[in-house]
C-alpha cells in the first residue's frame, strides 16, 4: 500500500537538545515517544546551516550551490524540479502547511495552506507565526485517504524571538561553546521552553493522524532546516548548526527504538519518499535514497557529508565549505579575511545582543571569555577537527604536522566537490552572487 507521508520541519532547533540525542534537562516527551517507536538518525546532517538555502536543498535533492540558494532569502533557477512534481507525479496530494522561505513559488507548486499560520499576542517579531494546529488537523480530517497525502508541516519554532517560560535559567545546561553568564543563562532556558513548545506540535500533529486513522499507514519523518541561533551553531558549519536530528516512524517498516549511525544528508529525504512511494529516484539530484537504511537492510550510507554556507545578506557575509567523514570534520574558509558578525552580536537584544554584550564585557577581564569572542570574529582559512575527541570543534588541527596527510586528502574531495557543484575556484562567492526575487515566509 502507498504511504501517506508527513514531514515535520523545525526552524532553528539543535540535534542535541532533545531527549533522543541525550538533552536531559529539556522536556521532549513527544519527540521521545517517536524515536521509541521509530528510527533515531544519529549522523544525519543538513545541507547548509542557513533556512532558504537548507530548505530548498532538501526540497530538491540538490546542494545549495548547484540549485542556485546558496545564500539566505535568495530563489533557486529555473526549470529545476522540487518535490512537490515528483511527488504530484506519483499520485500524491502534496500540502506545505507553516513556514515556507523558498522560491520563486512557481517554481514549488504546493498546495499551500495559509489558514495554518497564526500570529500569537505578545509575540515581538513581525514575521513569527505559530502553526495553527485546528487547521492542520482539519487538512488531516478531510483529507480522501485513498489518495497518497504528502504533508510538510513547517514550525516556527525554536526561531527567535524566545519568550520566558517555566525552565529555572540556573539548571540548564551550556555547552562549551557558550560562556556562562546570567544573561546567557536566562536566553538558554528561554530557547529551552521554545524547543518543548515545538515538542507540544509534534505531539498535536501525532494525535491527528492517530485520531483520523492515517497512523498505521503514514511514513513520518521529523527534522529541522539547521541548528539554534547560538554562536557556532546557525551560521557554522561546526556540528552545532548542520547535525539534524532525523527522527523516522513508519509502522511495520521501521522497527522501533532502534538507531542508525549511517551517515545521511537532509537532501536524501527527497529521494528516500519517492522510493518509499514506488517511484523511481532520478539520477540527476545529489541525494541518494536510504530506503534500505530504514527497513533495517543497511546501517552505511554515505561515506562524506558536505555543506555548505554563503552568507544572510549584509551582517553575515562569511562563506565557508566543509567535508565531514565519520571522524573528521574540514571547513575552508573563503573569506578568512572578513570579520565574522552575525545577528547575535549585530542585530537587537532579542537576537542574542543581550547577552552578548555580557560576553564582551566579560573579555576585558578573563582570558577564556577573550579567546571565545575572538574566535567567533576571526576564522582562519582551514579548520581541521577530530570529532572522536573533540565533538565540540574547539582544538583546530588544520596546521599540527601529525594531521597533515588526512587535512591534504579531506582539502583536495572538498575542491572536487565545489567543482562538481558548479563552483569557479578562483572566486569567493558572496550573497549578492545569488539569485534574489521574492521570497515569502509564509503562504499569502
């Protein structure tokens, strides 16, 4: 029997802070159930650490730079085909109900849902919306279920702004990469009570294909576009910004509470639901189906990821590739030269500015505060990090001797890589290089 196929996208939520990747101070008590009744992904990661670019790689099986979207808000070519016709051509209704970011829309031909989107009271940014889980339910309710329903729910959360919640900001957990201040501390359990918000829609859209008898017949798949918006995380190609948690439940497919460590781009989910569904999976995209991953018949997938990031108009502007194998992880650089800004320290206090400002102020006095701040403005032309014993990326081994021969082979399938994308060398590519149109948010 043909799936039904539901995708659940997150905005800006971090693989390790959840249960199933071992969050122990973060409530995830729906995306616990489903990696106990499914496939938890422990080496998935998404193409690119930025939403449009992310999203419209996995909308079409096609890294960044080749499908155009290779920097924030910016349109993929012309002619290049998106899931919705695959899917279409497979018999499939295709619904995209939340957040969208990707274009030109013609170019995505969706049956979009704008009645799922709602602007919440108190909330600060103009284009944060909620799902409104009363419409996706009644897509869900009266849906034919004869035909094959492919349904992408895309959330807003955990994306900034964060609101206070019921976290104690003296209990949470910082990894390495943050400092640890009272403001920092604060934001954390803020974003904590975001990310257990987005567990409460997940839960919601669960319920509804239970309630309504889709359930024992929907492949369901839960990921997100990129990582949060800490420092080293979105707008990095460090683990903490491309590592996606992939989280899979298709009953008497997948068999339950197990884990895979196959390594797996989020632009193999494209290929992986034609072949779920019966089709055939073109040659012509970057990604690769992991059908046989899922039904239990292989636990290897592909040998290297790439990823890849451009910049997000004027206040980011730092591209970067990288390369990363089951131990190493090799970032270039392109623009070492251009200091590093983001939002975070750039942008409004609701941004991360907050409590950035206390990081600043920390770094005239404290030598490690210092070296962090610095770190984040200034990056050298290669990064070079054995994950086995640094899975935070802190230690750079790009210039120690020892590692030499594994940098050489890792810098050489990188250039190859570029190249085969598309990419001219001896250029620097910069946001302005893509293709800039509109660009909607959400559905109008």
């Amino acid at each position: 029997m043909t799936p039904h196929i539901v995708l659940f996208i997150s905005d800006d939520h971090s693989a390790r802070d959840c249960g199933p990747y071992g969050a122990t101070d973060v409530r995830t008590p729906n995306l616990d159930r489903l990696a106990s009744e499914g496939l938890t992904c422990d080496a998935a990661f998404c193409a690119s650490p930025t939403c449009a670019p992310s999203r419209s790689a996995m909308y079409t099986g096609l890294f960044p730079f080749r499908n155009g979207a290779h920097a924030n808000h910016t349109l993929i070519r012309d002619g290049i085909r998106t899931l919705p016709h695959y899917m279409h051509s497979l018999g499939y209704r295709v619904i995209i109900a939340g957040k969208t970011h990707i274009g030109p829309r013609e170019n995505f031909p969706f049956e979009y849902h704008p009645k799922t989107n709602l602007m919440p009271p108190g909330k600060h940014h103009i284009l944060w919306t909620d799902l409104n889980l009363a419409a996706i339910d009644h897509i869900i309710a009266t849906h034919d279920a004869s035909q094959p329903l492919c349904l992408l729910v895309c959330a807003h959360s955990p994306h900034v702004y964060w609101e206070p919640g019921d976290y104690d900001a003296s209990k949470v957990s910082l990894p390495p990469v943050l400092l640890d201040t009272s403001e920092t501390r604060a934001m954390r359990a803020e974003y904590y009570a975001d990310v257990t918000h987005l567990d409460s829609q997940i839960g919601a859209v669960l319920k509804s294909l239970e309630t309504h008898g889709f359930a024992e017949n929907t492949l369901f798949a839960y990921t997100h576009d990129h990582g949060a918006q800490w420092p080293f995380c979105k707008w990095n190609l460090y683990d903490s910004g491309i590592h996606s948690p992939l989280i899979l439940r298709w009953p008497r497919k997948i068999k339950p509470g197990t884990r895979t460590d196959a390594m797996i781009s989020t632009i193999d989910l494209l290929p992986m639901f034609i072949d779920a569904a019966g089709g055939s999976v073109p040659t012509d995209i970057d990604g690769q189906s992991f059908l046989t991953v899922l039904n239990g018949e292989r636990n290897d997938h592909r040998d290297a990821i790439y990823a890849s990031h451009t910049g997000d108009g004027k206040m980011n502007r730092a591209p970067m590739r990288c390369i990363r194998t089951s131990r190493y992880k090799f970032i270039h650089n392109l623009a070492p030269q251009i200091e590093y800004h983001t939002h975070i320290d750039a942008g409004e206090d609701l941004d991360g500015l907050r409590y950035w400002k206390t990081w600043e102020a920390l770094a005239k006095t404290d030598s490690n505060a210092k070296a962090m701040v610095d770190r984040y403005h200034h990056r050298p032309a290669e990064e070079l990090y054995d994950l086995s014993n640094d899975a935070f990326e802190l230690k750079n081994l790009a210039s120690d001797p020892v590692f030499a021969k594994i940098a050489a082979d890792l810098r050489q399938r990188l250039a190859r890589w570029r190249v085969q994308q598309g990419e001219d060398l001896s250029k620097v590519p910069m946001p302005e290089d893509a293709r800039v149109g509109k660009l909607e948010y959400v559905p109008t």
